[in-house]
C-alpha cells in the first residue's frame, strides 16, 4: 500500500525504521521508529496504515440532507451516516472529486444537477494516535436521483435512503443517533462555515 | 483485549467465527466471520479491535476553551485538539468520568471546579467500517488550574496548551485548523445541542 503523500522526513519528522507487522488488503500495521520535533531520540509506534477515504454531505434541491443507513460490522450496529467510500486509486489527480460522486451515485442513487456544486470542507483524521487514515469532506449542493436508483457494492449492505430536513439532522447529531466520525466531522465543519443556516 | 460490552450477538447479529491475525498491547486485528440482520449467510471483515476512550472538552470559568497541542505519530503532525485519553481499566463503572479527569489534570493541567460540571456528549465511532474503537465525549464547564499543572504521559508529546475564545474555536474548526475526529465529534454535538452559543 502506497504511503500518503503528507506522511514524509521534514520539520524535526525522521522516519529511521519502519518494519510491516502485518498487512492484508485493507490494513497494514506498522512499528515505526520516529524522531519528532521535541523528541530527536526516536521512539517506537505502533501505526496502522489505510487508504484515505471521502465523505460527501449530499443535499437536496430543496434544502434536505440525504443520510444512509448501513450495517457496520466491527461495532455491530446499522447507523445513520453520510454516504463514503476510500480512495481506490490514489495517483488519479481527480480522486478525492471522482469518489465522492460515485458514492453518492453508489450509496444514494443521487447525482450532482446541471447547476450542482461540489465544495470542499477540508479533511479530518479518525484516529489520529493510531492510524494515517483521513477522511476528504465534500458538500454536494443540488442533488437530484441518478437514473438506475443506488448500485451499492456488494460488500456493504445499505438497507436505506432517506433526506433529513436540517431541524432532523441536527437532533440526530444532539441525540447520539449519529455517531459515526464522517458525519459527525462534516456537521462540525458545516456548522462552523455558517453552512446550515436554514 | 476484552471485548466491549455493545459487541454482542443480538438483532440478528451472530459471530460464528473469530481469528486473532495480529496482537500487540494497543491492537488486535480480527477476522470474523459474521451474520448480519440482512446477510444471514456468515461473511468474512477484518476488524481491529481497540480500546475504548474519552475526550473531554475543557470550559474556563470565562467561557473558553482549552485545547492542547499534541505530537501526532502517525499523521506525522503537530495539532491543536481537546484533551483525550485510553481507558485503561473497563471494568471500572466510573472509567468514563475518571478517566475525562485524568486527562483533564494530565494534559491540561486543569481540574473541575467546586462548581464545575461534567456533562455527557455522547459517544462516537472514528472509523465505524474499521475498528470497534468508540470514544465518550465529556463536557466540563468550569475548569480551573490543577495544583502542580500539566503532568503528560512520558509515551506523548503535548508542546502547548491554550484558551481560545469561542470565536477562536469555531475558526480553527472551520480552517481546517483542528483536523482530528476526537475535537470535531465534540464539536458538533455541542452546535446541535446549542450548548456553544456565546
């Protein structure tokens, strides 16, 4: 697995060993040796290291918020969440926009209108302590149903679709019934952007 | 590792295999196989299994908010966050509060006053797709300096510790500027429960 072009040498960072503990399509973990800026004595981490992935905040025409509904296995639970996906292919310059919309196409049978926009809200890391994963924000403004309806991979099971007005996102968010880091990062940026005023 | 308590067979959820593929002191990866409500035919995940934690979101007695400003492995950056930590003992009914406070005292260098309150925010799940790991968000009003101060973990590097305005916050959230899960989770339950209006 390629390492992400921010992780690199520079500004008292020195990477001095780097052995594979393990590794399988989707996870490798890895001790690392690391000198940082107050510790030139490196120490060992323990990192795990994935592909970078995209949210997309997908809104309606009319103003509303499209959430899925997926089973997640490693907490056993099927959550409200915005739809996201990883970045297959991390040398395609257009990634991070080409994902996006085909998650939202994928996961929410919805597509970007003629006078849609694709905004970047930054990116987030999940775990910070414990992985280089993270996470591209993206709000889809002016989103209509795609022809064919969602195409989701066969490897996740989304039972649902469903737009949210944004008085129902909010209390989904206040209440815990949204409780996933993408959706949780993506309201955070929106609500600090002044991008949810009704 | 123990296991934590919401993994369990319920709902249509059944484990009918578990592989340990990798273990260190901070990590366990699994392989399960595992039933889900719509998949009754046992599929194969990769799951790494983590501890739980705690962030906790530290409020002067004037209102501001104390962030700390952490080395981060493997990002290989220094960010701004709130305070946050592993819970060691799981089996303590009090781990979740306990732990807040010791975070609170040992990265912030603050303790809740006689007034203080410590307020729940919920959990969330950093990668939900990926790792059990779950984090308890604590917020507490009314924080004042600790006798002796900050007293970090030898394993970390917190640089800096600093008030910020709510202004401050929310522009640092909407920069980009505070980029971790932990920080941006905590951030959006208290906009949508309107506990962060001036």
């Amino acid at each position: 697995m390629r390492f992400h072009d921010f992780i690199h040498d520079s500004e008292g960072w020195r990477l001095v060993g780097d052995e594979v503990l393990f590794a399988n399509p989707y996870l490798e973990v890895h001790r690392v040796q690391i000198a940082t800026p107050t510790r030139p004595v490196p120490l060992t981490w323990t990192v795990a290291h994935r592909k970078g992935a995209v949210v997309v905040v997908p809104v309606t025409v009319d103003g509303k918020y499209l959430l899925v509904r997926q089973e997640r296995i490693p907490i056993r639970a099927t959550i409200w969440e915005f739809p996201a996906g990883q970045i297959d292919d991390a040398n395609d310059p257009d990634a991070v926009r080409a994902t996006g919309l085909r998650e939202l196409h994928e996961e929410a049978g919805h597509e970007l209108s003629t006078n849609g926009e694709l905004t970047s809200l930054g990116i987030f890391f999940p775990s910070s302590g414990f992985t280089d994963e993270h996470s591209h924000l993206l709000l889809a403004r002016g989103v209509i149903p795609a022809e064919g309806g969602a195409q989701p991979d066969a490897a996740e099971a989304i039972t649902e679709c469903r737009a949210f007005s944004l008085a129902e996102l909010t209390a989904m968010v206040a209440s815990g019934e949204i409780r996933d880091a993408n959706s949780l990062a993506a309201y955070a940026r929106m609500s600090a952007l002044g991008l949810m005023n009704p």
